[in-house]
C-alpha cells in the first residue's frame, strides 16, 4: 500500500501530524489483522488493479468520509477485508451489494451498519492515540475491530445474550440458544464457553431466582464436567433451599473434581454433622 494515505479524524491534531505509513497501519490494525489486508485470502471478482472480468477496472471509491478522498480502492478494500473477517460479515453488510444483476452502490449510506463503522473507526484511532501519547506503559497495544467483536457482528457478551433471552422468552429458550451458540462458535474467540460465563449468569440469579441458577450450573456441568465451582454452588443453592440430599451429592462431586477445595469439604461436613 502506498506510504502516501493518510486517515483523517475529526480531531486530534496530533493525529494528523503522524507519519503516512504509521496511520494506514494504525487502519490495518483496527481491522484486526495485518496479514489479511496486506495478503487477502481470496479476490473478489474486480479486484483492486484488476478489470472485472470482461470489464473495465473497478471505480476508485467515492464518499470517504474518515480516509482521506485521495484513498485508492487498491489501498482500501484490503482494508476493509480485515473489517468484515473480524465481524465475521461481508461487504454487503454495511454497502449495498446485491450480486450480479442487483443494485452494487458501495457509496451509498443508506445502511445503518456503515454509518456506525465511521463513529466505531474514529472511536478506535481516538483510543490508540490515547494509548500511544497517555498511557506510555502500554507497551505497544493497539485496539482493532476483533479486540471487542471477536468474529461476530454485535460484541455482546454471551451472559448478556442469555439474560435478555430469559428475560423475553424463559430459560429453556435461553438454554437452547446457548446449544447453538456453542455449536456454531465454540473453538473460536467469539463467546466465552468457560465454566466462567454460566457461572457468572448463576451469580446473577441465585438470590432472586435459585431455581433458574441451578438451570444454568446443570447445564454448565454437561459441558464442564470437572467444574467444582459449580457444583459447589450447586450444592449452596440446594441447601438454602432446604435440599440437604442434593447438597450433599452436589458438593462430594465437588470434591471429586477438586479434591484440595478446603471450602466444599467445610460444606460437606457442616451439612453432614446437621443431616
């Protein structure tokens, strides 16, 4: 890419004032991956410097409103390929890309996804300015696209997902779409599939709704069978509930995944010298 683009923000002088090739990194990075915009894994047809096939060469972009109106589209569309596999999205997503035979106006800004992509881009080159020139000990972090989105368009924690689920449609739909969610995502970044997202959505309920937290710590235990924490507040649960029986089977599984957990063997045998 050439040294000469520069991106330009809506403010921040210092910005503006930094050398060419350090901010069409700073684009790169934002998208998430340096090696997918310098070397795309796959050309769409026209791509940049190439003729559409039978074609004349693709139109240089138009309506930039962050890069400078300079921008090639052999500079930019790299570019905007990282964007797209750090969201997990393609280009229709923000443009209007119909296909072959459809309405293609990459200028248009009639969808709402693209007009937020300029508020999250500027957002992102404020944050790593912040990072460069207030927090010397960062050590060289930046911020991209995939530092919150993770591969997915909207970058919501998993909990917060299932707690708006069970609030809208109970918690057997919330448990279904956490079977889905980690069939489709598990093994990437996306979601937390940990034993910590399922407790942590426990700890949420277990005053207000108990029954609703041991849903949540049976379901993490079927995936994380070796999950002491679980069970033993499982076992906590069950016995505030007056479920000594349960407590008890809950916090020796408990043991059995932990053997040194001092605090389920204190549990255990405060529930055995009062069963």
């Amino acid at each position: 890419m050439s040294g000469r683009v520069r991106l330009q923000p809506d403010r921040g002088a210092s910005m503006t004032r930094a050398l060419p090739k350090a901010l069409i990194l700073s684009a790169v990075m934002i998208a998430g991956s340096i090696a997918s915009a310098q070397t795309p894994p796959q050309q769409p047809p026209g791509a940049p410097g190439r003729q559409g096939r039978g074609g004349p060469p693709q139109p240089e972009p138009t309506n930039l409103q962050v890069f400078p109106k300079e921008t090639t589209r052999a500079q930019i569309v790299p570019i905007m390929q990282g964007w797209t596999q750090a969201l997990g999205v393609r280009c229709d997503y923000c443009h209007i890309d119909e296909g072959r035979g459809g309405r293609q106006d990459f200028a248009a800004d009639e969808k709402a996804p693209k007009k937020s992509a300029r508020v999250m881009l500027r957002m992102a080159m404020d944050i790593n300015n912040k990072l460069k020139t207030e927090l010397t000990s960062s050590h060289g972090v930046q911020v991209g696209c995939v530092t919150c989105h993770r591969g997915v368009p909207v970058p919501k924690q998993i909990t917060d997902i299932l707690a708006d689920t069970t609030t809208e449609k109970g918690v057997a739909a919330a448990v279904d779409q956490y079977r889905d969610l980690r069939k489709k995502y598990y093994g990437s970044s996306a979601y937390d599939f940990s034993e910590n997202g399922l407790i942590t959505l426990a700890l949420r309920q277990r005053q207000a709704k108990p029954d609703e937290a041991l849903q949540w710590l049976q379901l993490n235990v079927e995936f994380n069978p070796k999950s002491a924490r679980s069970y033993l507040m499982m076992a906590q649960i069950q016995n505030q509930k007056g479920d000594k029986d349960a407590a008890i089977k809950s916090v020796e599984k408990a043991i059995e995944a932990e053997p040194d957990n001092g605090q389920a063997k204190q549990l255990l045998q405060q529930l055995k010298g009062g069963h």
